[in-house]
C-alpha cells in the first residue's frame, strides 16, 4: 500500500514517450556493439570472410548512436531543464544512486526500460515514465 502510494506521488515525466525510444536506442545501440565484437572475434577464430556483414553491422551501430544523439538532446527535465540522458563532466546528483554496478545517464537508460521510472541525475527529482499505449 505504501509502494502504491509512493508511486501515485511521483511526478509523470512530460515526455514519457521521447525517453522511452531514448532508452531503447540505447539498448539496441549496445546490443549492436557487443554483436560486432562476436562478429569480429567469430572471423578472427574460424578464419570468415564476414567484413560486409561486420562494417554494415557497425554502420548500423552508429545509425543508432546518432539515434540517441538526436533522441537524448530532445526533451529535458522539467525541474533543472537539463537533459536526463546527457551525463557531462559535472558529478551526478547524490539522489541518483549507482545500482548493480550502474550509474548516471546509463543507470537512467536501465531504470526507465526495466522500472519505467528513473532519478534525475542532475537535480534527484524522481520521475515515473508512462508507458506507450
Ligand atoms: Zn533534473
């Protein structure tokens, strides 16, 4: 009951929708990535002739970087007016507390696709992240 109500009280992030695709370009950008490194460690053991597929692959990886690039300077936080999933060089907000080895805008990326909410990592405001219908 207490989780519900805590949940009621955090306030919905305006552009729910903008930092959900965010967040999955993130992920598909790292899954890109580790399936390039299989890809290039697969050629190298058995001696394949896999370059097309290794730089179209890695082509695609930086499409959806750029992806989030574009996605993550899209929407700011209404509190600090800074970008969520924008880390910098100044330190993060003592509320964004690092989990299971994750912190700053990565931790953001996790906990708005696993949670859909997430801490703010420059002011600690809370917000909950409404799902696409
Ligand atoms: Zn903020």
């Amino acid at each position: 009951m207490a989780n519900v109500m805590r949940q009621a009280m955090i306030r919905s992030y305006p552009k729910s929708r903008r930092i959900q695709f965010d967040a999955y370009s993130v992920l598909g950008a790292w899954a890109l990535l580790v399936t390039c490194g299989l890809l290039f460690a697969l050629g190298l053991a058995f001696r394949l002739s896999i370059d097309a597929v290794l730089i179209t692959t890695f082509t695609v990886f930086l499409v959806v970087a750029l992806l989030h690039v574009v996605l993550a300077l899209s929407h700011r936080c209404p509190s600090c007016n800074k970008h969520p999933t924008v880390q910098g060089l100044a330190p993060i907000h003592p509320s964004a507390v690092p989990q299971s080895g994750m912190s700053g805008w990565a931790r953001v990326i996790w906990d708005v696709y696993r949670r859909q909410q997430f801490t703010c990592i420059h002011c600690g405001e809370q917000f909950r992240v409404d799902t696409v219908a």
